[in-house]
C-alpha cells in the first residue's frame, strides 16, 4: 500500500487547477435550520433518514425530503459535552457497519475536567428515531492539552474498522511535538476494532495495526501519524482509499491519501513545505496530494469530503469534493494515480463550510455552521439556454407559489396575437411537460401546471415561445 501511495503522490504532484460551472447547490431541506451544525451522516439501514450533528451536543434526525418540516431529537449529550463554541464540542458520528441489526452508533466529543475527547458508543432504542442516553459505554478518552485542534471525525472503514482522527493536541506549531511522537495518539489516523477487545481496553486493536508488538512503546491503535488537524475524511466506496483533509498551520493546506503507517510530516513539514523553514530533512515523508496556500497572509481552514459516487453529477464521479470554512470555495479534485491531479473549482459561495455529507443513494450535501443549512449538490441545466427576452414580444412571470406543490400558476404576456409555448424541463434538460401551445390574443394568460405523482421533488424550469422564437426561461421547485 505504501508504495502505491508513493506513485500516487509522484503523480499528483504534477497537478492543474481548472475552473467548472456544470454544479450549483440549493437548500436542500428549506423548512429545517440547525444550531452550529458540524456533521451529516446516515444509518445505512435502507431508510435513507438523515442526522445532522450539533455543536453544543444534539443529534436530530429527519426524513431525506426537500419538504420535511419536522426534526426529531435522537440524541442529547450536552450535560457531557464541552461546548465552548471554538473547536470543542460534539464533533463526529458513525453508525455501527451492521446497523440496525446491530443497533450501536458511535460519538465523538470533547468533554472537561480533565479536558480530552471521548469516543463513546450509544444504542438505539426500540424508536429508531431515538437512542438511549443511559446507555452510553466509553471506548476510548485521549486528553488534550489545548482547547483547539481536535479532529472529531469518525469512520468505519470498508474493513469495518473504526478510524479517529486526531489533531495534535493544539496551540499552535505543534509545541508538545505530538505530530511525530508515535508513544501519543494525539497527531495520528488511529484504527481500532468495536467488536472485540484487547487486554484491558473496550475496543480491540487489530492485529495488522502497523505498530503492533513494536519495542519502542508506539501505540499500537495509530494507524497513521504526522497530522495536524484532520478536519473530515472519508473513504471512497469505490477504492477503498482514506481520503483526508489536514488544516494547516498558516500557509499550506493539504490533502492526503491516507495509508498504512504513513507519516504525513506535521510539524516537519507543512504541506511540502519545511515548516517552519528550510531546510529540514523530509525523507520518508508522505507528501500530500493536493495542497493550497494562504494567499498575503490570509486565513483559510480546509474541510474535507467525499469522493462523489452519486447517480446525479457525471462530471464529478470519481473526484473528491471538499471545501474551505473561510473562503467557502468548493473545489472536486481528481487523482487516480495515474493521471496527473487536476483541482476543479466548482462554486464560490458565501458559506462558512463546517462539512459534506452523503445519503443512502449518495447524493452530496454541504452544511453551513453560521447559517444553520444543509445544501444539496444539483447539476446546472445546460440544455435549456436562458435567453435574453426581447421586450418588444412578450414577458414570463415567476410562477406562483413558488415552491409549490402540487400546482402552479405561470403567466405570460404577449403584446401581439400569435402561437405561444410553455415547455416545462428537468434540470437534465429533458422535457417534463408541454404546458401551452396554440394561438394566443394579445394580453396576459395564465396557465396551471399540476406536477403528476410520478413528478418528483427538485428543480424545472418553464420556458416561453413566442412564435418559435424563446422570450425567457426561468426556475421553479416542487416540494413533494
């Protein structure tokens, strides 16, 4: 694996940013909002519900519908979360690979006196939208020296392993040297087992653990070491890899293609780059994949996401979409080891990107931590033009309600007598429904347009002809 890893990196390095304008996103639940929301996951169990983790130590969960109004309180943590609304709280959820069958969810959390993170395991009650708060059975604390640089992510991997990822312990440069000291699990990837148990411990360490049975008093669950602050990472359903985004110091922000026993270089190296100057001995060192600077001296924080395997956005199969909590740029950066790595940005919004998140079928959402939205990843339509209305001829209102469901009322006006058309188009492109067609008087007209039951949620958008001749296009959402 490390030498696969090695070609990857020589590979990579060779990279070229691009620009890309074939995604948007939306609000992908506008009826819902959340309270510093940090984490997006789902239960795996066929049911395709969602939980949005908070902050200050909530879980809620709700149905994957653009319409949902209700959220449920699975879970509440907040009398044993350290919430101090800087880099402290509950941080990461996982469900058990077997879930529901085996009915256990995983937390991560910062907690006080002493101040250290906990990996806890709750079960679900006999409500699967609810989980029992008494139930909590502590796998793993680690201390931490400092308020920030906590990590908080938490994955099973395709070999339903649990992987941690933890920073290394805060402040800044790396004071206590965590990030190279193997006898700490602080500044490490760390890999362990929930289904079995090793010595005294509540979780097992498996035994190809790179670090099993070594002299040197390394911990044996570190599965890879030298990281900063893992902020998010996930696996690519497809090929396995553990892909990583790693926050940097001042000047380098860096993705990683996490491998086994692999030293990621903090705080020898920032990036590639000798941190916190030349020269430094970077020998042995994995190099990040794909690494951005802070350009004058700005600050920007890397949020890691997901390797898009959805059925929606073909453009974006097989790259890894991530972002940054600062600037809000999302970017997709493809790398698959042979090729050289191109980075792509896809949008720059104004959200303060806390973390990505997939559902059941995969489809791919961003949250928003000041904001309190959940958005969802949409292919922009290409094959409906937007043309500019010739005045002179006619004009289309926005429809309304706006959403809607399951009518809509659309008008047009047309200042001269002729043929009129209203096509209605998914966002493929494709033609849904031709709304209007026929000869028309001069004046305003009204249409309905009742999306069937077979019309799913998302956005279309309605197009005006006036003699063969396209007025305006615009955008509307049915909310099922």
């Amino acid at each position: 694996m490390k030498l696969l890893l090695t070609s990857l990196i020589l590979t990579c390095i060779l990279a070229a940013s691009s620009t890309h304008a074939g995604v948007e996103i939306q609000p992908a639940f506008p009826s819902l909002s959340f309270a510093s929301p940090v984490d997006l996951q789902n239960a795996g169990d066929g049911t395709n519900r969602l939980f949005a983790v908070e902050q200050r130590g909530r879980i809620y969960v709700f149905e994957n519908r653009p319409d949902v109004t209700i959220k449920s309180l699975f879970l509440n943590i907040e009398s044993r979360v350290n919430d101090t609304g800087f880099e402290e709280g509950l941080l990461g959820l996982a469900f058990h690979p077997q879930y529901p069958d085996t009915p256990y969810f995983y937390v991560n959390y910062t907690a006080s006196g002493p101040r250290r993170t906990v990996i806890e395991r709750y079960e679900v009650t006999a409500n699967p939208d609810s989980a029992d708060f008494s139930g909590n059975y502590v796998l793993l604390e680690v201390n931490q020296p400092y308020a920030n640089h906590n990590g908080g992510q938490l994955a099973f991997g395709p070999d339903g392993m649990l992987y941690i990822g933890m920073g290394d312990g805060g402040s800044g440069g790396d004071p206590d040297g965590n990030g190279q000291n193997r006898q700490t699990l602080l500044g490490a990837m760390l890999r362990i087992d929930v289904d079995s148990t090793t010595g005294g411990l509540n979780y097992g360490i498996p035994a190809d653990n790179p670090f099993v049975n070594n002299p040197s008093g390394y911990r044996e669950e570190i599965w890879a070491y030298g990281l900063r602050n893992p902020w998010r990472y996930s696996f690519d359903r497809t090929t396995g890899w553990l892909w990583l985004a790693d926050v940097g110091q001042s000047q380098w922000e860096e993705v990683d293609i996490i491998g086994k026993g692999g030293n990621y270089g903090w705080n020898i190296l920032e990036g590639s780059y000798c941190y916190p100057s030349p020269p430094c001995d970077s020998t042995g060192l994995e190099l990040p994949i794909w690494e951005y600077n802070h350009p004058g001296g700005a600050q920007r924080s890397v949020t890691g996401g997901y390797v898009y395997r959805g059925a929606n956005l073909s453009e974006l199969v097989g790259k890894f979409v991530y972002g940054d909590y600062i600037t809000g740029e999302i970017w997709a950066l493809a790398c698959d080891g042979v090729n050289p790595a191109v980075n792509t940005l896809l949008l720059d919004t104004s959200l303060s990107i806390s973390s990505f998140g997939v559902d059941e079928n995969d489809n791919l959402f961003v949250l928003s931590y000041f904001g309190g939205t959940i958005w969802r990843f949409v292919p922009t339509v290409t094959a409906v033009p937007e043309a500019d209305a010739p005045a002179s001829k006619g004009v289309l209102a926005q429809n309304s309600p706006n959403p809607f469901n399951p009518r809509t009322t659309i008008e047009f006006t047309m200042y001269q007598a002729g043929v009129a058309e209203i096509d209605i188009y998914n966002v493929q492109g494709r033609l849904v429904k031709n709304l209007a067609g026929g000869r028309y008087e001069a004046g305003s007209h009204r249409v309905m347009w009742r999306a069937s039951d077979s019309v799913s949620s998302g956005v279309y958008f309605y197009r005006l002809r006036l003699n063969g001749e396209v007025i305006d296009t615009r955008r509307m959402v049915l909310l099922k």
